[in-house]
C-alpha cells in the first residue's frame, strides 16, 4: 500500500514538472509554431488508425475464440427459443454494421488525413444519401422494435389458462423459499406482516385462510417437464430479482407487490445433463477442481450440473451466493416428491387453527378426521426442520 502511495505521488510530481516546462515553452516568443500538426504527423496518425483497427477487430476474434464456449446452452423453456433467435438476429446486425462501419471510418480518416495543399472532396449536402442512410436505420430499427415488442408480449403474457402450476418465490437476504399451492393449487394469502418466527411461519401465512393450510413451503425447487409454470414473486426487504438463466427468465421480486412470470420448461434435468455444451462446461469446471483437491483447497468436489435460480439484482453482502437449485423431472417424479412433502397445516398451524379445519373439513368430507392423528405425527417429524430452517435465518442476520 504505502509502495503504491508513493508511485503514485512520484507520477503526479512528474505530470506537474512535464505541465511545468509546457507552460515555460508557450511563454517563450518563437518563430515557429510546434502545435500544429505536420504532414508526417498526420501521416503517423494515420497509420495509427489501422493499427487501432486491427486491435478491436483482433480483439473480437479472440473473444469469439476464448468465450463462445461461456454462452448458456440451449433454452429449456419453451419460450426460450424465440428470446435466443431475437437476441442472435440482433447480435448478427450489429455485428454486421460495426465491422463494416468501423473499417469505413478508419480508412477515410486516414485516406483524407491533413496534407498541405490536400482537399478532400465533399459534399454540402446530397439529399440521396441522406435518404438512404436515414431509411436503411429505420427499416431495420423497426423491424427489430416491433419483433421485439411481440416476442415480450407473448413471454409476459401471464394467464391462467392450460392449467399452470403455482408456484410463488418468496426472496429475503439473502435465500429463496419457494411454496406451493398444495393440493387446490391455490396459495393461502400471505402478508410480511404475519410472519413468525417463533412458530416458523416463515412466509407470513394467514392461518385463517383456508388455501393456505395445504400450502407446501421448501428450499428446492421441482418443476415437472412439459407443464407450465405461474410465478408469484414476493420480496420480504429489499429490491431482489428472480433469474433463472437456462429458461431465459428474470423478473423483480419488489418489497409490497406480486410481481409474476410463467415459462414451460422443456428439458429435464437429467436430459440438459447430457446436453454437449454442459458436459463440456462440468468437464471444464472440474478440471480445475481436480486441480484445487491436489493442492488441498477447499471447494475441489467434482461438481454436477444444475439448474439454479439466481439473484440478479445486488441486494446485500452475501447477494453473490443467493441461489436455491431448481429440478425438472418427470410428471410422475414430481408428484412422488410432493408427495413426502409436508403441508403448512402439518408443520406451522396452532393447535387452535387446526381445530378449526378440521371441523370445517369434517362437515365436507368425513374421511379427513381419520388422518388427523398421522397429521399430529407428521407435525412432530417436521416441525424440527422448519424450526432451523429459521434459526439460520437468524443467524445470516
Ligand atoms: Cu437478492
């Protein structure tokens, strides 16, 4: 640090002698004036164009070279596709317009550079050219506008209709909690302002609704391939943003409101897994930490490929690691693993709450009374995780 103080107050006293004599120079009378350019300055500025060119066209290639391979595979949602073809049409124009444009502009700066005598030829104005390089822009800045605007109108297009799993994302500093509709497939309403922790009601359930008692809460996401997906995003602090690369999804999870998303995702995690992008990636990943187990640092368990949610928005210290992992599998895997999962009912409700459901479940459907004893058991196996669940909450606070 102090070396680096030092560097730089040496470079500073360099900069103000240089600035120094430069003033001493422009006080003195002299004959001829060193400012202003020569030929062969130009000339020398010229050639420096084309080698500026040559940088940025070289350094395009080697980022093409080095990090293509860094790109997500391919979509696994079933609007992922047509988001991919918008950005790459995109990508391509620009592309194609930049390298044309930059070589353009770089061989006229140095063709008309200063020469004495030298006038380049030009036009005061030429109503043709104008029109062509005014309409070419448009036409094609409005075609890709208008594409756009139907591609996000057609992924935003949050409804009910082909029966949609519900699924609401529940975002706090700094994890994710993800809760299901349960069996109505309706989620219990929820406000902040009843979260408890001491009966880990962790999401603020209201006990009296009755949607909310076959809610099911959790920390992994399952999704069953080929069904499509309504999210409700809810924030308990601060600004988070929900991001789920591989399904080309993100969207704000903001303190106050219920923000919404809704993809199909079409690949199951066992299938992206043997997808040839991702077997090179985890091939890539754990060669270097084959590399960090030899050395005896931690982090060197050879990693499998999963899809994750993500944190997009820098919400807090820990914001880097906010990420809950997310499984697509089968219709049939899915409603096994939902069904060893425990509803609030089992593991939050007061005994109170409880009694009351059950009256109004009995007067409906006689059948329910006789599973209240294994809900009692349940309620005991259960409670113990959800209780720590809350009390690492405590302790990331
Ligand atoms: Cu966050």
């Amino acid at each position: 640090m102090t070396a680096l103080l030092t560097l730089t107050v040496l470079v500073l006293v360099a900069i103000a002698i240089w600035q120094m004599t430069k003033i001493f120079e422009l006080s003195q009378l002299k004959t001829e004036n060193t400012e202003v350019a020569t030929d062969s300055d130009n000339k020398y500025n010229g050639y420096l164009l084309f080698a500026f060119l040559i940088f940025i066209y070289g350094i395009t290639i080697f980022s093409f070279a080095k990090y293509t391979k860094m790109l997500l595979p391919e979509a696994s949602s079933a609007h992922g596709g047509e988001y991919d073809q918008l950005m790459w049409v995109s990508f391509a124009i620009i592309f194609f317009v930049q390298t044309i444009t930059q070589a353009l502009l770089h061989y006229f700066g140095y063709k008309y550079r200063g020469e004495k005598g030298k006038k380049a030829l030009f036009y005061a104005d030429n109503d043709r050219l104008e029109f062509i390089w005014t309409i070419i822009p448009v036409i094609v800045l409005a075609g890709l506008i208008l594409w756009g605007l139907y591609t996000w109108t057609n992924i935003m297009d949050v409804n009910d209709e082909d029966d949609p799993l519900i699924v609401e994302l529940y975002a706090q500093q700094f994890n994710w909690t993800a809760r299901y509709g349960g069996e109505d497939n309706v989620l219990g309403d929820a406000s902040v302002r009843l979260i408890d922790i001491n009966k880990a009601n962790v999401l603020g359930l209201d006990e009296s609704d009755l949607n909310a008692a076959d809610d099911v809460i959790v920390k992994e996401l399952h999704l069953p391939v080929g069904r499509k997906v309504n999210f409700m995003m809810r924030s308990q602090d601060v600004l988070h943003s929900a991001y789920m690369p591989h399904f080309r999804a993100q969207m704000n999870c903001v303190p106050g409101m219920i923000t919404q998303f809704s993809f199909t995702p079409t690949i199951t995690t066992e299938e992206i897994r043997l997808n040839p992008d991702v077997v090179d990636k985890v091939k890539r990943t754990n060669a270097i930490r084959a590399k960090r187990a030899a050395e005896g640092k931690p982090d060197s368990d050879p990693w499998e490929f999963d899809y994750v949610l993500l944190c997009n928005k820098i919400c807090g210290k820990s914001h880097y690691n906010m990420q809950m992992k997310i499984i697509v599998e089968t219709e049939e895997e899915y409603n096994k693993w939902m069904a060893e999962q425990a509803t609030f009912k089992q593991t939050v409700m007061s005994d109170d709450t409880k009694q009351a459901f059950n009256t109004v479940d009995a007067a409906s459907d006689s059948s329910e009374v006789e599973t209240t004893p294994e809900d009692a058991i349940d309620e005991e196996s259960t409670e113990g995780t959800m209780k720590d669940e809350s009390a690492d909450d405590d302790s990331e606070e």
